[in-house]
C-alpha cells in the first residue's frame, strides 16, 4: 500500500513539474511575442516620425511655391471730382486713408474702403503764379513738389497720424511743409519749372528744375542748428548742368544725392556725379533702348540703387552703375521684363522688398520681383489708359485710376515674391554686384536691403566640409579597423576597440570649441608642420617595417603576433616629432620664411584662419569613431572558417585579407562609411565653431565656408515666422533631409548588392 502510494505521489510530483514547465514556456512564448510586438512598433513609430518630419517640413516649405493673386475689393467714383487732373496717388501703411494730389495743388485725403472725401487741402497761390510741373521724392517718403511759374517751389508732405481714442484706430491725415511753407527759389532768372525732380533728407535736400528756356538748376540745401537755441537755417547752394535739357522728360535723384539720372524720351541716358552740388559732373552717356522705341516711365527700385525704365514697347528693363575689376563705373542693363505690348505708363515700386507693379496703356498690371526675375502676375485690370497707380506700403492692396475718373481698388495675396528656382539656385545679379553671383546673405540693417538666399554656397559649403572630412577619415578609421579586426590580438583589442569608440561619446560642441579656439590657431602657426606630417609620418612609419622586416627572425619572433603596432606608437610620436622640427627648415628653404604669405604672394591663395583644413582635421576626428566600430564589427565578424579554409589552401595573410575578409566584409564597410558621411553632412556644432560661417564658393582648403546645418543653427532664432527667410531655412533643413535620404537609399541599395554578390563566400 506504501508503494502505491508513493507511486502516486510521483507520479503527481511529475505532473506538477510538467505543469510549471508548460506555464513557463508559454511565459516565454508571450514575452517573445510581446517583445517582437515591441519592435515593430517601435521600428514603425520611426518610420511614422520620419514621414512626419518630411511632411512638416513641406508644410513650412509649400507657401514658398503658390502663386501670387489680386482680387478687385471695390470701385468708386474720383474723390474730390473729376475737375482736376490726378498727378499722384498714394496709401498709408494700414490701407485705409490714400492721398490725391491734383493738378491744381489741392491734396484731397479719402477713404480707401469706400472713396469718402475726408479732407481737401488746397495749396496757397500768390497772384498769377500758376502749378506748371510735379514730382515726388520717394514713395516711402510721401514727400512731394510743385514747380511754379516763377521759378519757385513748394515741398510739401502728406502725413498721418495714429491715435486710439477709445480703444479705435483713428488715422488723421495732414499736410506738412520739410523746407517750409514759403516756396524755395530754384531759378534765380524767374523762369517757368517744367520739369522738377526732388529728394530731401534729414540734414540736405535738392530740388532739380528743368526751366522754360531749357536750362537745369540744381539748388541744394544744408540744413544748419544753432548750438544756443532750436533756431534753423538753410545754407542754399545753386548750380546749372552744363548740358541742354531740350529733349529732358525724366529726372531722377537719388536718395544719398550723389547721383542725378536724365533720361530723354528716345532713351538717352546722362548720370551726372552731384556729390560736389556746385560743380556737377557728366559720369556716364549711353542710350538704353533700341532705335523705335520711346521712355514711357522711370522710377527707382526701392533703395535708389536701380533705374526702372518703361517703354513704348511695353518692356521694363533695370539698371545699375557697376564697378569692374579695374575700379571703373560703368551704367549695366540687369534685367528685362516683357510686360505687354502696350506702353508702359506707370512703375510703382514696393517700399521695402525689391518688387514693383507696372500697369500699361491698356490697363494690364503686372507685379515683378527683379532679384527672383519673376513675373508674379500680368493680367488686365481696366479696359482703358490709367491715369495713376497708388501701391500700398505693405504691398498687399493697390489703387488704380481709369480715365472715366473711377477708382479701382483691388487686393494683392504675394507673401514670397522673392523666391524663384534661379534665385536659388542659379547666379543672379545682385545690386552693387560686378557680375552675377551665388550668395547667401539673408539680412541686413537697411531697409532697402536685397535679400540674397542663394541655397547653392550652402551645398557647396555642405559637401566641401564633408568631403575633406572624410578625405581624412576613412583612410584612418578603415585601416585601423582593418588591423583591429584581423591582425590584433584579443588582448589589445579589448582595449583598443572601446577605447576609439569612447571617442565617439565625445560631445561635439567641445570639438568644435577645442577646433576654433585651440587648433585653427595652432594651425595657421604651424601650417607647414600640419603638411609635413601627412609625409613624415608615413614615411617613417614604412621604414620602421622595412628595418623591422630586415631585423634578425630572433629579434622579430620576441614580439608575438599582434602585437606589432605597439611598436608603431612611438615611431609615430617620433616622426610627428620630426615633422615639427623640420617645418622651419623647410619654410626656410622653400617659402621664403612664411607658407602663408608665400601662397598669397606667389600663388594669389589667401588664408582664412578657421576654414576647410581645420574643419577636415576636427570632423575627421569626429566621425573616425562610428566607421572604425561599424567597419571593425563587420571585418571581426567574418566567418573564421572562411580565414582558416583559406591560409590553408596556401594564401597569406594579407592574400586572405584582400581576396576573403574584405570582400566578406564590405557590406559592412561600405555601411560604415556611408554612415559616417551621414555623420559628417548633419554635423552642426563643429562646422558652426570652426568655419568662420562664411557662405562663400571657394575650393580652396584654406578658406572658410557655411554648411546647410550651422545655417539653420545660426540664422533660425533670428527668423521671423513665417517670414520667407523662415520658409527658406526650412526649405534648407528639407534640402538635407532629402539628401542624407537619397545618399542612405542609393547606399543600402549598393550594400544589398554587395551583400548578395558576396555572400556565397
């Protein structure tokens, strides 16, 4: 009975132990699942964020791309009647007051929503003294001038005023006179101005006339502060152009009063140097149409810089005063555009981008931006000749006279007018540029700034610091993994292996640190050092094997098998040594004392302190780690007995290394450097710190650049949102992303194929 029970008792004991086995199996089973559940997962969530990314960034980006629109808002009858012709128009900031200045010098202020009159003001006229020409000073300026029958003028500024009574914007219009509200005498002799031109300043203005007779005055004033009281006073200074003003329609000054334009109807062009007011100078003569054609408008681009020039054909073309090589001036057509075919009657350039709205004889407007050459809108508006255009400042709205005497309103949707494909990509002729340029210069202090956001320098700068870094990368980091992985002994590689890739831990913003503040100046003073070492180190290197291999078998066979590069550390430290020493000697004899001024001198080579080398040796240094492990992982890994089968069959070492591990192994290899280039294209902090950030396209190694990272990193905070610098560093950011995303595909493409082909080994 015992027996039988204690049977049963095993029996139940065994049941049990089976019974947990099965509990813990299926355990098992449920954390297998559970973890791989875990890995696709997590393996889709970065799929799902890297989609994301890309499709945030092409959120950001898509404005960059729609086209610009107008809409009409509204149509009124003319404020203040048709009795008068309308000389000007113009719009405050908030587009709700606009100006009318008429023929008769009365300036009529109206609601732009709805033509409301708010106030007329008339100009004060003495006797028979009659209005005989107009101009204005500026669009940003809203100063304008009446030339008179005597040979006087009258400056005058309309003006608004903010206030908030009640917590309501309130915009009160009014009429303000700069040079004061009696007229400036202009022509001494009394003669009719038919022709008036005007700028005025803060300390200077200058008022030129074109008279009756066909005389040009140029009377300038200088404005004088007591230093005892708020007394002013203006020293008047007069001069006549040396030139007949017969043909003279179109006169121009621009806003730093050096240069005076005078255009005639046939396209005949004089640039006069009026720097010195009392002796005016002829620079420049040439004409700037072709033969049949007529100057219909000229107007400045904002900034003064540029002439715009309308004709009879219906082209707008720019113009610009270059400086060549030789520093001589010279007057360069920039740039065209076909508007129509109809003449062009007005050109109202934007206040504070590089654009401008044309409308022709027709009534067709068309909206340009000249640093993008794009044509943004060109469609008919009115049915008949305009008699004047008023663009707002912000440029979003404009108004448009017909003849009938109606006014136009119409709004303006042109968020990014300054971004075209050639403007990123291509050269443009920039202002104050000798020739066409890639240049990246986002912003500036002025308002009449030209952004430059060239993408191009960016690459360049990109792939420059990549490659160098690499140049100096792979040979170092392959064949130290190549050694790690075959030739060392365990022992050393256990320390050898995590001691590089240690270095890979290290944060990048100290290298960049340690690069711009402790090698770029160690460098620039030991620059022939630098050079001499990538040829005495290898050379001395190369006789150490070569006396080594002569050495005695008794003195070789001491050192066991790989253990052979420790004897290699000090013939590099002896060598590197030598280097440095003989630098001198060799700046002595060779570069007359100094590499660097050598270089400039006889090869025209400049030298920047932080630049290419510098970013080559520091990048270089931060992406050896991750190629070394990566390249080491795959060489180390290679089946042992592909090696053993090998070295039998009679190959050597170095046979079984070139024709079995390598090719074994170059999947990983070639993953390892693809990865490190990776490493290298992203790099921010190095490149930020030791480059100089300077966007220039120079293939020298001894100038700086600018990569696509340190841009954003640098100019990003700086943005406004949504602004088109802002769109255009994420464009930048999305340039990157797609082409570390290209370079990866096409790489895991080849490494597949390397994978397939060798794998059979």
């Amino acid at each position: 009975m015992s027996d039988t029970q204690n049977s049963q008792a095993g029996s139940g004991s065994t049941l049990l132990q089976l019974s947990s086995s099965d509990r813990h199996q299926r355990w098992r089973l449920i954390k297998d699942k559970l973890a791989g559940y875990l890995v696709v997962i997590g393996g889709l969530s970065i799929i799902v964020a890297i989609v994301l990314i890309f499709f945030y960034l092409l959120y950001v980006v898509f404005p960059l791309v729609l086209p610009a629109r107008i809409e009409p808002a509204a149509r009124y009858d003319l404020p203040g009647g048709v009795a008068d012709k309308t000389l000007f128009l113009a719009m405050e900031e908030q587009n709700e007051v606009a100006a009318r200045v008429t023929d008769a010098g009365r300036t009529v202020f109206f609601q732009v929503a709805d033509g409301q009159l708010i106030e007329q003001l008339d100009l004060a006229l003495s006797g028979q003294v009659t209005i005989t020409s107009f101009a204005h000073g500026g669009f940003d300026k809203g100063v304008i001038a009446f030339g008179l029958s005597d040979g006087r003028a009258i400056v005058l500024r309309h003006d608004y005023k903010l206030s908030y009574p009640g917590g309501k914007r309130v915009i009160t219009p009014s009429v303000q006179y700069p040079l004061g509200k009696e007229p400036l005498v202009v022509d001494t002799q009394g003669r009719a101005l038919t022709r008036i031109a005007l700028k005025v300043g803060d300390s200077s203005s200058s008022v030129l006339a074109k008279t009756a007779d066909n005389r040009l005055v140029l009377a300038s004033l200088t404005k004088k502060e007591s230093l005892f009281d708020d007394e002013v006073s203006w020293e008047h200074t007069d001069a006549t152009l040396d030139m007949l003003a017969e043909d003279i329609e179109f006169m121009l000054l621009d806003k730093e009063l050096r240069n005076l334009y005078l255009l005639g109807r046939k396209g005949e062009l004089t640039v006069f140097d009026v720097t010195n007011k009392s002796q005016p100078v002829i620079k420049h003569r040439l004409n700037v149409l072709p033969h049949g054609k007529q100057v219909t408008s000229a107007e400045f681009l904002n900034g003064d810089v540029s002439l715009l020039i309308g004709d009879s054909g219906g082209e707008l073309s720019q113009w610009i005063i270059v400086r060549d090589a030789q520093n001589k001036y010279s007057v360069q057509r920039l740039r065209a555009f076909d508007v129509s075919d109809a003449a062009i009657m007005t050109i109202n350039p934007e206040q504070r981008r590089k654009g401008l709205l044309v409308v022709d004889a027709k009534g067709t407007v068309g909206i340009y931006n000249t640093t993008a050459e794009r044509e943004l809108i060109n469609q008919p508006v009115i049915a008949t000749a305009p008699v004047a255009a008023a663009l707002s400042p912000r440029a979003n709205a404009f108004l448009l006279q017909d003849a009938s005497g109606a006014i136009h309103r119409w709004g303006i949707e042109n968020e990014h007018p300054e971004i075209s494909w050639k403007s990123l990509w291509s050269k443009v002729w920039y202002e104050n540029y000798s020739e066409p340029a890639y240049i990246w210069q986002s912003s500036a202090a002025s308002s009449d700034f030209e952004p430059k956001m060239s993408l191009t320098p960016l690459v360049f700068g990109t792939i420059k610091a990549s490659f160098y870094a690499m140049l100096i990368a792979i040979p170092l980091a392959l064949f130290g993994a190549i050694y790690t992985g075959y030739f060392m002994t365990p022992r050393v590689r256990e320390y050898v292996k995590p001691g590089i890739e240690i270095m890979g831990a290290l944060p990048t913003v100290i290298l960049g640190f340690l690069a711009g503040l402790w090698l770029a100046p160690f460098v620039e003073t030991h620059l022939t050092a630098i050079f001499a070492l990538f040829l005495v180190v290898p050379l001395g290197v190369m006789l150490f094997a070569y006396l080594w291999y002569q050495a005695p078998e008794t003195w070789r066979h001491r050192i066991p098998d790989g253990w052979d590069a420790i004897l290699a550390v000090p013939v590099i430290v002896v060598s590197a040594w030598l280097a440095f020493a003989i630098a001198p000697t060799i700046e002595s004899l060779f570069f007359a004392g100094d590499l660097r001024t050598w270089m400039r001198d006889e090869l025209g080579i400049g030298y920047d302190q932080r630049n290419t080398l510098v970013v080559g040796l520091a990048l270089g240094f931060a992406v050896i780690p991750m190629i070394f492990s990566i390249a080491e992982d795959a060489i180390f890994s290679v089946p042992k007995h592909l090696t053993t089968g090998s070295l039998a069959l009679g190959a050597t070492p170095w046979q079984t290394l070139i024709k079995v591990v390598i090719l074994t192994a170059s999947p990983g290899i070639f993953s390892a450097v693809m990865i490190g280039f990776g490493r290298a294209v992203g790099e921010t902090m190095i490149v930020l710190m030791a480059t100089g950030n300077t966007p220039v396209m120079d293939f020298s190694i001894f100038q700086g650049l600018r990569t696509l990272a340190a841009n954003i990193a640098v100019e990003m905070p700086e943005s406004e949102f949504n602004s088109t610098h802002y769109r255009v560093l994420f464009l930048a950011a999305l340039v990157l992303f797609l082409f570390t995303f290209v370079v990866n595909s096409l790489a895991e493409v080849v490494r597949q194929n390397l994978r397939q082909k060798y794998s059979s080994l």
